[in-house]
C-alpha cells in the first residue's frame, strides 16, 4: 500500500507565485543563485539557497547557514510572500514545457514507508548531502521543496487528477524558462477520502527525483521520535510514469588517460563497441550512444547488451567498458576528472567544452526509460551517479509541508 496524507501547505499567493515560486537548489550555482534574487528578491531563492543573500565566500554548510535560511524563511511569511492554507488538503501541480504535460498529485508521503522500501529508490545518497538536507529541515522546521515520485500507472488515481484538473487552479504561471506551471487544491472531503483510498491500493512508488530529500526527511524523522508535530511525513508531487520525461545525462572527461584519439577508438572498438564516424550527435535508440572526440562525432552501438537491469543500462555499459578501464574513471561520484551535463544544455553544450580545450572527450547518452528506472528499482538495485535527467523541474516553494 501507499500511505499518504492531506496537508495544510504554505505557498505563495496567487498574484505573487510567478515571483516566488523557484528553481530547485541543487540545479544553480551560488553566482546563478546570487543573480536570481538580484534580480527579483522576493524569490524563494533567498532561503532554499541562503548563500545567495550571505557574503561571498561563507561556509554554505555553517550554522549561519541554516539560521540565515530560517530568517529568510520567517521574512517571507511576514511579507506575505507565503501563506498557509486553512484546511488539510490534497494538491495536484501541472507543468507543462512545450509538448510535454504533467499532472501530479502532492501530498504527504510515510517516512516508515520509505525506510520499509514501499517507497522505492534507485540511487545512492551521500551522507554529506543527507545532513545538507536534515539541516536545512531543522532550520526551516520544514520541507520547503517536493520530492518527485513515479508510480505505475493506475487507472483510478489518473481519473481522480484528471477530474481534479478540470476545476480552477490556484494559480497558472509561466517562469522564466518558458515553463507553465498550475496548481490547484483539493479540499472537499468526499474527493480527499477518494484520492487517499486508490493511493492505499498502490503496491509502491519510486523516487525519481529528490532522493537526499527524501533520505533527509526519514533521519529528521528518526531523530525527533517522540517529539509533536508531523515528521513522520515528507512532501511529494507523485506522477504516473507513463507522463514523464527523461532526458539523456551526459559524460565529459577532462583527459584520455594517455590515448591519442585514434587509439581511443581502436580500444573502444575492442571494448565492445561497434564504432563509426557519424553526423549525427544525439543517438537515436538504446544500446547506443555518441562520443565527440578531436572534432568528430562516433557513434557507439554495443554489440552485446547484458540481461541484468542495471548493467545493460546505457551508462553502465559506457562505464563498464570506457570510462572506467580505458579512461581511468573508477568512481564517477567521486573522481573530478569527469563532469556530468544535464540533456537540457544539448549535445552542443558537449561539443563547446570539447573544442574549447577544457574536456579531451565527450559522451551523448540514449535517455534512461522510466521501465528500466522502475526494473531497477523493483530489482532493489542502484543506477549508476547521474543517470537520468528529468524535465521539468519541480518548483520549490510550490506547496511546502511544515513538520513542527
């Protein structure tokens, strides 16, 4: 089952969400996040990123840091730049980027379900950033920004959104980046008792996003057992998969080990890769992917393709047999001679870092299918770091959960 919960959520007020709502604080660096609020200061940037409203050059992990977060966090409250709704509710949010349309639900999630794996994972969190996130909760004494869920799809909680979709939103806005996004509230009690009883007959949900969100909220809740208030829940948009969309998550590596191009590709080739010159940058099915090297884009097609779920991924074969004994990168979550490039930036992003001298090769992945992201997840197994990119991005400070 899927236990979940209506909320009464802080957001921004209608007329106010287009300044308020926010990227996500681990999508921007601290000079993209020092711009974000130079420009508009009432975003929500100031408190899911307090290093753009501190000096240059602080401790981001300090305990000013949090403090400063909690301060912005009360500010905005005073200004009105957020409010609570009255009643426990349930949320449906819309986003919408050129062609591809996403409604999900938001609700409150069981931490006892995500630590009993009914909330189902497929990435390794680092404990660095889990403490990031838990302070960050303690501070705020809230969850400012949604984990993103997928679950299979399930015809009678895709009808309850749908018709909930139907009525009048909250608020419709269109950010900077071309992105619509809608949210609209549930409140009525015959509705909330329908949406909570067809989650119940879901076996499970997937994080597809948010996976230090999420890890955060269980510690937080572990660590203030016996305390009031409502840690035991975590704040989540839940989409069916069919809905989503992921974009490929692509490699740079900063040298070639010590191989000239031509016999980087002979190895590759020995690698088990059939490999030939192409035109064409982006690679167009699985099993397949393309590297740009020395001014020249090839297209890698495997020539055999594994049965387990994870190493037959497209990036687990890339690493399996390029990058980790050809390019030397043993551990891509740690080694900093690799950089990962979000399919949003394009393949072009790759051929700029390429010939611009600071990278010696690059990697254009097939995308990750969400099928495979759930095999792996149902298997209880990890993707390797940065396989899957989803677009859009849920907007933090959208419908926010506070556990004191």
């Amino acid at each position: 089952m899927s236990k979940i919960s209506p909320f009464r959520a802080w957001h921004a007020p209608p007329d106010l969400a287009p300044l308020v709502i926010a990227p996500p604080y681990d999508v921007m660096s601290e000079a993209e996040a020092r711009e974000i609020v130079r420009q508009n200061p009432s975003s929500f940037v100031r408190v899911s990123r307090p290093d753009a409203v501190m000096p240059e050059g602080s401790d981001t992990h300090a305990p000013e840091a949090y403090a400063t977060a909690r301060r912005e966090y009360e500010g905005m409250k005073a200004k009105g730049l957020i409010v609570q709704d009255p009643v426990d509710s349930y949320y449906l949010y819309g986003q919408k980027m050129g062609s591809q349309y996403q409604v999900g639900l938001v609700a409150c999630f069981s931490t006892e379900e995500y630590d009993q794996n009914l909330v189902k994972k497929h990435e390794f969190t680092r404990p660095d950033k889990e403490r990031d996130r838990v302070n960050h909760i303690d501070a705020t004494n809230g969850q400012t920004g949604m984990v993103f869920l997928a679950y299979r799809d399930d015809v009678d909680l895709k009808e309850l959104i749908a018709v909930g979709s139907t009525t009048d939103p909250l608020f419709h806005v269109t950010t900077e980046d071309g992105v619509e996004h809608t949210l609209w509230r549930i409140d009525h009690p015959v509705a909330v008792a329908a949406i909570t009883a067809a989650a119940a007959r879901l076996p499970a949900v997937y994080v597809a996003d948010g996976h230090h969100r999420s890890a955060a909220a269980s510690i937080v809740h572990r660590e203030r057992a016996g305390q009031p208030g409502r840690h035991g829940w975590f704040v989540a948009c839940l989409f069916p998969a069919s809905s989503l969309n992921i974009l490929a998550y692509n490699r740079a590596v900063k040298d070639l080990n010590g191989h000239a191009p031509e016999a980087l590709v002979s190895a590759v080739r020995d690698a088990g890769y059939h490999c030939n010159p192409t035109s064409e940058p982006v690679p167009s099915r699985a099993g397949t992917c393309t590297m740009y090297l020395a001014g020249q884009w090839w297209l890698l097609t495997a020539r055999d393709v594994p049965a387990d779920p994870v190493a037959r991924l497209d990036v687990s074969m890339l690493q399996d047999r390029v990058l980790a004994p050809l390019l030397n990168i043993d551990n891509p979550r740690t080694n900093k001679r690799i950089d990962f490039v979000g399919g949003i930036r394009g393949w072009t992003e790759l051929v700029k870092l390429v010939d611009q001298g600071s990278h010696a090769v690059a990697f254009h992945m097939f995308p990750t299918q969400m099928d495979q992201l759930l095999d792996v997840a149902d298997a209880n197994c990890v993707m390797p770091p940065k396989s899957t990119w989803f677009e859009p991005k849920l907007r933090d400070a959208v419908a926010m959960h506070e556990i004191g």
